[in-house]
C-alpha cells in the first residue's frame, strides 16, 4: 500500500505550517511594537480593554467612544486636537 495514513504527515506540509505560523507571529510582534512606538493605543474611559468588546458599530457610538477617550490623560497629553478620523485609526491599530 502506497497511500499516506492518517498519521504521516508529509515534510514539506509541515515545514509550511511551521513557517506559515513564525510568519504570522512575527507580523503580531512587528504591529504590537509598532502601536507600542508609536503610543497609537486608544483605552475606554474607564482605562479598561475589556470594557469594549465589540467595536463601534454607528456613527453615534464612534461618537460615544470618542468623548469618552477624550477624558483620559492619554488624549490630554499625546493627542489633544485628534479628530474622529484618527481616533478610529489608533482604534482598529489596538
């Protein structure tokens, strides 16, 4: 019988699943680094990440996020002026 198991898995397959997964860890490290730099992380008022699960789905809720990043230090010391434009920016970044 000729045929591949189950079990085996042929080399060449699993050299790409490997590489295939180092390259898509990389390209996590090289984002979560660049948003790191360049301090582009936007947080709820409340300062907490888990607060929003699901990201603004209206134009009333981008509004809503956006007042309320404008009322932590954050926004006061790095990015007084912003506009909803970039707000939404340093969002889909985190």
């Amino acid at each position: 019988m000729t045929g591949i198991s189950a079990y085996e898995v042929p080399p060449r397959a699993v050299r790409w699943w490997l590489f295939a997964v180092a390259a898509l860890i990389a390209i996590m490290v090289l984002v979560g680094g660049a948003t790191r730099l360049t301090e582009s992380v936007s947080r709820s008022s409340s300062g907490s990440r888990s607060a929003a699960r699901l990201p603004p789905l209206t134009d009333a809720q981008w509004t809503q996020a956006f007042e309320g990043y404008k009322t932590i230090p954050q926004y006061r010391e790095l990015n007084a002026g912003m506009n909803l434009s970039e707000f939404k920016t340093i969002f889909w970044w985190e």
